[in-house]
C-alpha cells in the first residue's frame, strides 16, 4: 500500500471528511514521527509498535566492482519493532492452523 492508498482508504472508510483533509491528517502525522526522529525521539503507537533510531559506526567496505576496500561513514538509520498486538494479527492464520510461528 502506497500513500496515496491509504489516503483513499481512510477517506472511503469516513465519507463525512474530504479527503484533502485526510491527505493532510495523513502528511501531518508521517512529518511528526520524521520530526522527532530526526530529534532522537522514539515514536510509539500502541498495538502497532515503535520507530526508533539507531546509530551505525563507521567502516571499512568494499567497492563490489573492484573489490577495493573503501570507508563508510558513520550513520543514524530509521528502527521499527512492530507491536505485540501486529506479530499476533500477523501470526492469525499460522497459529490456527497450528503451525509453530
């Protein structure tokens, strides 16, 4: 699902809002947890789980085509651990089906 998707989705789901309103709602919200990630906050939404950064060191790679050895620069990269509650709605169908997950 594209985001373009889920604004069509939300808006079919709530006729009595437009849906540039939604489209708005929709860009607000992913521009706060880009926010504060950007800050070093975490960003948890219950039942859904929990954005996060994390902070890779620099080092040493290699250049697949040549094969030469090149430096990474150090980062900070975007974490997500999904929530309880998503693994199990997940998980649904494989553990009816009595199939270890």
């Amino acid at each position: 699902m594209i985001k373009s998707e889920l604004v069509t989705k939300i808006a079919t789901l709530n006729p009595h809002l437009y849906q540039r309103d939604v489209e708005n709602i929709v860009n607000a919200i992913l521009d706060e947890i880009v926010d504060a990630l950007s800050r070093g906050d975490r960003v948890e939404l219950r039942g859904f789980g929990a954005f996060s950064v994390k902070a890779r060191p620099a080092r040493v790679g290699r250049n697949p085509r040549t094969g030469e050895h090149v430096p990474v620069d150090g980062k900070v990269v975007p974490f997500f651990k999904t929530g309880k509650e998503m693994r199990v709605r997940l998980n649904k169908d494989e553990l009816e089906a009595g199939v270890p997950a």
